[in-house]
C-alpha cells in the first residue's frame, strides 16, 4: 500500500463500563480526527446484556464508517484477577466485532502509545491526552476512554508510517 | 413453572483453546444427557478468529437445541492476570451468544458445582468427571472441558430443583 493511500483506523479501548472509541483518518502525512465517543452501559444491566450493547453498536460504527484496521490495547497486566476477567470479556466482543467484520486488528501496549503520543513511555495519561487533542486539533480535549482510544489509533497511524518508509 | 416441566440446560466451560459443552433435559426428577462436545480451535488461529470461531458454534448449538437456560461457571480467580484475561475473553463471546439468543444465564463457582455433584466442594476433577458419567450414564466419561460443562448443568438442574421445592 502506498504511503499516500488514505487509511481510516478505529481505535478501541474496551471495558464493560466504558468502550472508548475514536477514528482517524491518515492521509499522506496528515492526521485527521473523523470520530469519537464513549459507549456506556447501564450498572443496572446483566452482564450478558452490557456485552450484547458494546458488541451491537461497535458493529454498527464499523459497518457507518468501514474502517480499515482496529487499533486495541496489548494489556500485560491489569488491577488484579477479577478486572482482568471484566476486561478480557469486554474486550473479548470487541475483538469478535472486528473479526465478524474484516477488520484487521494491531495490538499496542501502553507504553508503546504513550512513546508514539509524548516520545516518553511513562507519561501521565494527561499529557497523552493534550498531545490526543493538539496531534487531532480537537477543540477540548475528549473524554479519557475516547481518548485513549484515539491514542491506539494515531499509534497506529505513525507505526504504519514507519513500516511504509 | 411446574417442576415437571421438561428443563433443557446448557452447560459451558469457555476457553480460547476448547470450550466445552453439555446439554442435560431434566424431567421430572430424571436428568437425561442430550449432547456434549468440546468447541477446538486451532493454535494457528489468531485470537479474533478464535473468538470467532467459539461465537458461531455456540450460537449454532443455541439455535439448534433452544435451551431454556445456561450454566456457567463463576469465576473468582484464576492463575494469573495473564490467563484471566484470555478466560474473560472467550467467556465474553460465550455469555454474549446466550444474550443474542436471549437465554438466560446463571452462574455457578467451581466450589458449588463439585458440591452439587459429588457432596464435596474439594472434590478433585476426576471423582466429578466419573459422577458425571455415573449421574448421566455415559457409557464413559466424557472429555473434561466437557465433562466439566455438563457438571454445570447438573449443578443447575439439582439447584433448580430445590428452588421449585
């Protein structure tokens, strides 16, 4: 693919209280905010059926916009035992979003994000945050979760850079 | 419901390599194997396409038998973050099949299900494998990942059972 050729690329940052999701749009060497926002399910809600809504409109964003890759965070560790199992199954149905769709998917660990972002790998989630609103000229900055997944795909975005080079 | 009413159960034992299955029909105070199996996907696979693959069966499974509800096992805590991660995953696209389907799920610890099969909640895996085979005769036993399914099953066949009393 030519390093010209536009890409969209979805970034996600799951969990079964908040699926973070935001779009970018690479072009040349522009990047280009298209999306962002935050999916929230309900604490009244089952389980089961939180999963059903973040798997349901993750469908429906990819199938508006068709993007073309998913950029996800690689987790290494979480908190403990017990989030790691709510965030295995919120990612679990992303992924399989993807999959169902024929999205291509990319894994980044934290600090390979936060290097792209700050070029420093233990920076506050903060300063990822304002390079998220300064790199996409946002107007304020967006919601954590929508960020950090706006993060995994400008991430994204400049690997592919460096790959096409 | 009257305790007579014919109950199908679906046991699960999710996991990104095999994901066991059970399903028991309880009727009356008989409890009849219907069909067991283990779901394999190939270590080639990447995870998305695993998940995948784990999705479409049991949705297939669902569709095919409509059972009334599923068990599945509680987890507390695995061995480490790592692997809990990946257990949340394919226990993520398994209870979302279930809510697709718009079966209703219930959840049953390790503990509790070794004391509904065998009377001991320390009981080790194989004296559970053998009262699986004994309880449902099976000419032998079953696989474990699927054995352990079909213990879910019972497990929720006795408990509901005594709900009913």
């Amino acid at each position: 693919m030519n390093s010209n050729t536009p890409l969209l690329i979805l970034g996600i940052d799951p969990g079964s209280n908040i699926t973070g999701y935001g779009l970018v749009k690479k072009q040349g060497s522009q990047l280009i905010h298209i999306d962002n926002g935050c999916l929230t399910t309900k604490r009244s809600q089952e389980l089961p059926q939180r999963l059903h809504s973040i798997h349901a409109s993750l469908r429906e964003i990819i199938q508006k916009y068709k993007p073309d890759c998913m950029a996800i965070e690689e987790v290494f560790f979480a908190k403990n035992v017990s989030s790691s199992l709510r965030l295995g199954e919120a990612r679990g149905v992303a992924l399989l979003a993807a999959a169902q769709e024929g999205v291509e998917i990319f894994e980044y660990s934290t600090r390979v994000v936060k290097q792209a972002l700050t070029g420093f790998g233990q920076a506050q989630k903060e300063q990822v945050q304002k390079m998220v609103q300064k790199l996409l000229k946002l107007p304020e900055v967006a919601q954590i979760d929508a960020s950090d997944a706006l993060a995994l795909a400008i991430c994204h975005a400049n690997t592919y850079k460096m790959r096409s080079l």
